[in-house]
C-alpha cells in the first residue's frame, strides 16, 4: 500500500507529491522546493532530525565511555601504565574514525532509517562488553583494548547521521540542521562524563560500580532502537554511488576540508576524550567532587560548552559564511591553547578550566562552520553560481554527501592523534605544554589554509 502527501500552501506552485511506500520508503523527496517543503516536507524532516539526533547522542555517549573509565581504573583493581591508559582512551576513536568510511554508504544501501536501527543495536555490544570487562581486575589488557576498540561503533554513527539528513534538509537550512544533528550527538560525550562518576559511585561505600557505566545506558538504547523503527524515514533518492564518492576523493576541496575538520571536530574529541585524565594528573584534587553519596566530575564542561556551540557556529556560517566563521574559531583555539600552557605552571585549576573552556567553545563552533563549508565548496564545484544558498544538481548534491562522511571520517582522527600526542608529550617530558604547543604550530597553518579558502571565494565574489 503507497500513501500521497500533499497539501495547499496557498502559493500558485503546487507540491510535488510524496508517495509513502511499505517500509517507510518515501519517494518523490525535494527539499528544494518550497512548496513541498511548507507542505508537509518540513515536518517529516524535523520528526527524522529529533530521532537522528538521539541515536547519535547515545553514539557518543558509548564513543566516549572508557575516556572516564579508565580513570576509575585505578581504584577498581586494575594497574595500566601511561602508554596503555592513553591507548585505552584512543583506540575507540581511531576505530570510530575508520568506520565512518563504510558508515557514509550505508544509508544510501539500506535506507536512513533502517541503517540508524542497525547501527544503534550495535551499541549494546560495547555497553555490555564493558560491563563484563571492568567486572573483573584480572581482564587482561589485550582484552579491554578490544572491548574499548568496539566503542568505535559509536563513533561511525555520526558519519550515517550526517550523510542522512543532508538529504532531509534544503541548502539553506543545512548549517543549522546539521549543527543541531552533530550539537545533539555531540552532548552525548557531556553527559556520558556527567552521568558515568555519579552512577558508579553512588552508594557504592568503598567500592566502584564500573559495569553500571556500560549497563545504564542499554534501555535508552533500546528506545532508540524503536524510535527509529516507527518514527524515521527512508528516502529513495538518497543515493551515495561510486562515481560521487570518486568525484569526491579527487576533488582538492576534500582534503582541504578534511585538514580543517581533524583541527576543528579533532581537536573537540580528542580534547574530549582526554579532559577528565589531564584534570585527575594535573589537579587530582579537583578531579572529583562530593555529590552527595556520589562524586561529580567537573570534565564534562568541556565537552558541554563544545557541543552547544556547535549549532550556533553552523547558524553563523549560514549567515556569515563558514570561512570566516571558521578563521575566528582557529585564532582563539590558538589562543586558548596557549592560554592554558601559560596556567599550567601557576597551579590554578579555575584558570586552567576556563582557558581549556574558551578551547572548547571555538573548537564546537568550528565545527559547525567548517562542516557547513563542505556543501558550500561542492556546489560551487559542480557550477552552481552561489553554492552558499544553491545545492547544485543532484551529483552535485550526491558527492557533497559522500564528501561530509569522508571529511567527517578523517576529521575523527583526531581523537585518536590528540590523545596519542599528549600521552607522549606527558612520558618523554613529564608534562603536558610540549604536546599543547605542537596543537598552537598546527592551529596557525589551519588558520593559513582558511584565509587561503576565504579569500579564493572573495575573489568569485562569493561566500564561502
């Protein structure tokens, strides 16, 4: 049985219809027109957005899990040294990154809402195996670098999401609905480092309840599930072929993009991931605070003030452009960074906090800006005479698909690079200013490429 929606706008253009087929296949999609658009296409789009955003919320709440367990570890029985524990926090973004190559491909195989099921009940594996695994302190560390591995399902999610709404949503709104997509997704790292101290220690007297970190999260993961099932849509024409994921990979704008990317969604993740163990060795006094019976940690700051900043730098980008908005972003990181090598030595936690924040606020905004630069660039490629406001043709639109999973794909190596840099920087010095400072040399030449970006569009006349 097929369906047709459809509906009067009061404008002389009627809507194209959309027909609804069994398995939620609708046909017939243009988020380009207007008309559709306001007739009904608007909301389908937001009802997919809320549940895209939920799953891939609790992508990174799983992504993120051993970045806080692992400074639990200790207490519960288990005894890594630096390189391991730094291995422990990284592995999962390096596996997430890998698999957001396959992941780009797997909404236009299966469809936007059957691949956001799969990929959600994928998360159960790594919930639940960490549970088993922090169990028991005799675990050995072969097998929790693996368990930590399969935490990358969490992160090949977004690269899905990203790529799915992308076809949900007309050029013009792309920047904020995408920042919202990512914003949401990115919270997950917030809360999983807000929620996870309180849980595992509360009432527990002496003791850590490690398995609840992995076990609290498995019926929102189960909601998830069938949100997805009931609630999303599958769109015929969201197709990622060969051809545009070739068109992409050669096209110099990618890997420009994918640089910006590692130093703007990089360097939120990694820093992420990293934040709770660099406060429990640089200020092990403020690593935990009394909450009641429980004890709160105060990382997840970072990883909050980052994601809510993420939409507003994808809604400045719409407006501004995401060039601009992307320079600003890389000058106060640089900033920042240096900032923060600068406290370290006067042994004040709030300075240090807030300096790591303001890092954390242009590193979220960045990364709405550059994301928001990657259609812009490919339309402008296919010849679209404004790619800010214009998508292009439907190749165009394809390959800008392919290319913001791939983009999104590298930039997520950072989680694993930045982790790794620090965690060398704290064994050969004994600190961590040296790793912080090879971060401010890479913001400048990230900042270099951008000017070179903004000032390319400026000479077309147009923004980018």
């Amino acid at each position: 049985m097929t369906s047709t929606v459809s509906g009067h706008t009061g404008t002389p253009a009627a809507p194209a219809p959309l027909v609804v087929r069994p398995g939620r296949w609708i046909d017939g999609w243009n988020a380009e027109d207007r008309a559709q658009w306001e007739a009904g296409g608007a909301a389908i789009a937001q009802r997919n957005l809320r549940w895209s955003i939920f799953a891939e919320f609790l992508g990174f709440v799983v992504w993120q899990l051993w970045s806080i367990v692992v400074v639990s570890l200790p207490a519960a029985g288990f005894h890594f040294d630096t390189a391991q524990t730094f291995w422990l926090i990284s592995m999962p973004s390096l596996v997430g990154a890998t698999l957001r190559f396959p992941y780009t491909f797997m909404v236009p195989r299966f469809g936007g809402r059957n691949w956001t099921i799969i990929s959600a009940a994928l998360l159960l594996i790594p919930t639940i195996g960490l549970a088993v695994c922090v169990s028991n302190p005799q675990t050995p560390f072969g097998v929790m670098l693996l368990v930590a591995a399969l935490a990358g399902f969490g992160g090949g999610n977004f690269a899905s999401s990203m790529a799915n709404i992308t076809f949900f949503y007309p050029q013009r709104k792309k920047g904020w609905a995408l920042g919202l997509n990512a914003a949401g997704g990115n919270l997950g790292a917030a809360v999983a480092q807000f929620a996870v101290p309180i849980v595992i220690t509360i009432g527990a007297g002496a003791s850590l309840q490690l398995p609840l970190a992995g076990l609290i999260w498995v019926p929102l993961i189960i909601v998830a599930i069938v949100g997805a099932w009931r609630r999303m849509d599958n769109l015929s024409h969201a197709k990622a072929d060969l051809k545009a994921s070739l068109t992409a990979l050669r096209a110099p704008e990618l890997w420009l993009m994918s640089l910006l990317y590692i130093g703007t969604f990089g360097s939120f993740i990694g820093f992420s991931s990293v934040f709770p163990k660099l406060i429990a060795d640089q200020f092990p006094a403020f690593s935990a605070f009394p909450l009641g019976g429980a004890t709160l940690s105060l990382a997840f700051l970072g990883a909050l003030v980052g994601s809510l900043a993420r939409p507003f730098g994808g809604r400045l980008a719409d407006r501004f452009g995401g060039s601009t908005v992307t320079i600003a972003a890389f000058v106060v990181m640089a900033l920042g960074a240096t900032a923060v090598i600068l406290t370290l030595p006067l042994d004040d936690f709030w300075l240090f906090l807030g300096f790591f924040l303001v890092l954390f606020i242009a590193s979220g905004a960045g990364n709405g800006a550059t994301y928001r630069m990657i259609p812009t660039l490919f339309a402008l490629r296919s010849g679209a005479p404004d790619g800010h406001n214009s998508a292009g043709d439907v190749p165009a639109q394809r390959t800008a698909a392919a290319a913001l999973g791939m983009v999104s794909a590298f930039g997520a190596y950072g989680g694993f690079v930045i982790p790794q840099v620090l965690g060398l920087s704290k064994s050969t010095t004994g600190g961590y200013e040296a790793g912080l400072g090879w971060f401010v040399a890479a913001y400048a030449v990230l900042l270099a490429i951008t000017v070179a970006i903004a000032v390319h569009g400026r000479r077309r006349g147009v923004r980018i």
